[in-house]
C-alpha cells in the first residue's frame, strides 16, 4: 500500500481489452490489488470530530494485533509486478516497430502525468476554497496531506518507465542475476542506514525494491520465472524464509506500511519488504493456471474488462470521498466516533465502506466521463530533434520531484498551497509534452537518411 493510478491504469498495457494474447491474469491482479489498495486505506483511517473540529487516526496506533493486517493489505509489489510486465510487453512491441526510447517513454510518461494532473488541479483549487473558507491551518493541513499520500507511487513509477529499456535489455543479457544483484544492493543499503547510520543512501531503494518487483514482471514475461512450475515456488519460500528471519530475529516490525514504527518497512523499502514482495509474488506467480480457468469464462472476464480501465482513476480519487464522507456525516452526528477497535467501531466500519462506496463509484464515473478529452491530446508537441531526450529527461525529473513533495507534505502544508511542488509537476507536464513527437512511420523515421 503506502508509504503510508482515458489512461491505462499502473502499469497497463497498451492493447485493447479484447485484443487476442492479452494477459488476462495481468488484469486480474490489477483489479484485485486495487480494491485492497482502497478498502484497506478505508479501514486503517478512523476520523474524529470534536469540539467542532475533524482530525483523523491510524487505526494501526490502537489496535494491537492490527499489524498483522497489514500483510493481506500489502499489495503495491502487484501494482510493480504487473507494470513491469506491461512495460515490456509495451517496449518489446513498440521497439519492433522501430520507435525510439523518447517517443516510448514520453508517450508512457503523459498517460500518467494527464489524470495526475487533473487530480492535482481539483486537489489544489479545493485546498484553496477551503482556505478563503476559513478552515484551520492545522484541519486543512491533514486533510491535504490525506488525500496526497498516495501519490508517492507515481514519482517511483515515472522513473522505472524511463529505466524499463535499460533493465530489460540488461534482463535479456543477464536474466535472473539482475533481480539477484538488487536485492543484495537492498541488503547493503539496510546495512548502511541501519547498521552505520550512512544518511541518504536509504532512498536508493526506492528504486532498488520496487525496481526488483518491476524486474520480476519482466521475469514473468520472458518467462524466466514460469517456464517450470516449480520456479513461483522456490521464489515464494525463499521469500518466505527470508521474511520469516528478518521478522523473528531482525529489527524489521512485521508492519509492512510501516505507520508510527521508528524502523519501517517503507520509508524507505527494506529488505523485509523485498522478502514479503518476493513471497507475494511466487504465490502469486503460481496460481496463474488456475487463475485462468476461472478467467476463462466470459462472464469473469467481462467483469474485468469492465473495472481494468478505471484502476487509475480509483486510485488517484480513492481518498477524496473519506474527506468528502467524514464533513457530512461526522460533524451532524449520523455516523458516531467509537473506541477504535470496539465491536461497535467494526461495525460501524461497514456502514463507512458502505457510504464511501456510494460516493466513489459516481466520482469515478463522473471523473472518466471528464477525462474523455485527454484521450484526444498527443503524447508531444513539436519537432522531434536532438534536444528531444533531455527535455524528457528534465520533464520526468521536475515532475517526479514536485509528486514527492506533495505526497510528503501535502496540498496545504501549514495551511498554505505548495506552490513550488505544484510548478514543479506543471513543469514537468510541459517540458515533457514539447519533446517532440513520434513519427508518424517509426520504422521509416529510424532508419538512416536517404
């Protein structure tokens, strides 16, 4: 989950859900690990309100065995593990075709960066209402930073969608040593923050966790991974095995979103994590055949076809309702505070995914109906040339720095809009979309003059 994606949704190949070969379990996992993102976000936030103020709570913080939650609910290694396959189902085709790496990593790029945008835009236009509204500085800063979290996937996201050419031609080269040789660069970061105190060096697996997860959706796609049945297994119990030593007789909690532990599991990833990844992954990895018996009947797969192009858009606006739900239930008294963890507060929970449902599904649909113009918008703007990659690159740099410091600080950090964060990803948004644009023949534009 946390720290604590019309466009495709994290990590979504670019085919059309009918098209004949499609990964259907890709699909399905997606749409899986979406709904537990958003129920699990739901459960663990527990609003308050007195003295005519709203706060929130972690439930995590009073419930004592609810740690342990956080295992089933830990599903952001699928969201990885898809996109990785997805890029280099995406890469793999694009590439034979004879498109460059700007064109692919711009046109990858914008997918993400059009509805981020359009969810930051209302995020900050809402943050400002509230503030000519008079809602306190200390209210408006935790509401803003609720529904801005979420947002640190899109920063990791952005640059393994740059890398993936790289990583996959490295994964042709070398095939499972690349996977092997990040989680011992993991292992030795944990050293370095935890054993020496080495400042900095931690965000390094930022890249190196998730980056692994991503790695094994290439795995899975050459089939490095599933070519022998026995192959998910071994990656599952050596996951497992691992995770099971880090846990018993390591300083890692079992707590895999990390909420109010001085060592965490996700800021930043350690190596439990990679080891809970990699258990999650095998298990998951050999389920697939039976998977797709089930899938293999129409009225399954109609049902995810249906919910697979929404995934990003759930995720982005999954929060807003818990705002949108806790100013008018809370405050008029129709949905009381109970002692997190009570039966009456488990009970209560059901009436709150029940009204926060009923608010999600229209904001999705309202905001798909929305978003139907940036289907028509181009991936970039402009002559490609020489200049090309380094705007990108620039591009994707200021958009993910701006994304960072929002999910870090929020939308309304002290009670004021985070106006350089904001420029930052509109910046990115834009170098990005000036970097030109794909040739209408890429095979023709690769080849050489005359």
């Amino acid at each position: 989950m946390s720290g604590l994606r019309q466009m495709p949704a994290p990590g979504e190949a670019e085919v059309p859900l009918a098209a004949p070969g499609r990964n259907r379990y890709a699909d399905l996992l997606r749409v899986v690990a979406i709904f537990a993102v958003v129920y699990g976000h739901w459960v663990l936030t527990d609003i308050t309100y007195s003295r005519g103020r709203l706060s929130g709570l972690d439930a995590l913080e009073y419930v004592s065995w609810g740690r342990w939650i956080t295992l089933p609910l830990q599903v952001m290694p699928v969201f990885f593990l898809v996109g990785g396959y997805a890029n280099a189902v995406s890469w793999t085709r694009h590439h034979g075709r004879g498109e460059t790496w700007t064109s692919w990593v711009r046109g990858r790029v914008m997918r993400l960066l059009w509805p981020a945008s359009v969810y930051l835009a209302v995020a900050a236009l809402a943050a400002g209402l509230a503030m000519a509204c008079g809602v306190p500085d200390a209210e408006l800063a935790q509401a803003g930073w609720l529904v801005a979290l979420h947002l640190w996937f899109l920063p990791v996201y952005l640059l393994l969608i740059a890398l993936t050419p790289a990583m996959l031609a490295a994964q042709r080269r070398f095939g499972l040593w690349v996977p092997v040789t990040m989680a011992v660069a993991v292992a030795g970061v944990d050293a370095g923050v935890l054993g020496w105190h080495v400042p900095v060096i931690g965000f390094a697996n930022y890249l190196l966790v998730w980056g692994s997860a991503h790695q094994w959706g290439f795995c899975w796609h050459d089939g490095s991974l599933t070519r022998d049945r026995w192959r998910p297994w071994l990656l599952g119990g050596a996951g497992l095995t691992l995770l099971t030593g880090l846990l018993a007789w390591g300083p890692f909690p079992v707590d895999m979103i990390g909420a109010g532990e001085r060592i965490t599991n996700t800021g930043p990833p350690s190596i439990a994590l990679l080891a809970f990844a990699a258990t999650q992954t095998g298990l998951l990895l050999a389920a697939e055949p039976a998977a797709n018996r089930l899938l293999a009947r129409p009225r399954w797969w109609r049902l995810i076809t249906r919910l697979n192009p929404k995934v990003m858009t759930i995720y982005l606006w999954h929060m807003a309702p818990v705002l949108i739900v806790a100013v008018a239930l809370y405050p008029t008294g129709l949905m009381p505070a109970e002692p997190i963890g009570s039966l009456r507060w488990w009970v209560l929970r059901l009436a709150w995914f029940a009204a926060l449902t009923l608010v999600l599904v229209p904001l999705v649909s309202g905001v798909t109906w929305a978003e139907r113009p940036l289907r028509l918008l181009p991936a970039g703007l402009g002559r490609s040339g020489p200049w090309s990659p380094p705007l990108l690159v620039l591009g994707i740099a200021a958009a993910m720095i701006g994304l960072a410091r929002l999910a870090i600080a929020g939308f309304a950090p002290g009670g004021s809009l985070p106006w350089t964060a904001l420029a930052a990803v509109g910046s990115g948004l834009l170098l990005t979309l000036v970097s030109g644009h794909a040739p209408a023949d890429p095979a023709r534009a690769s080849a050489p003059p005359g």
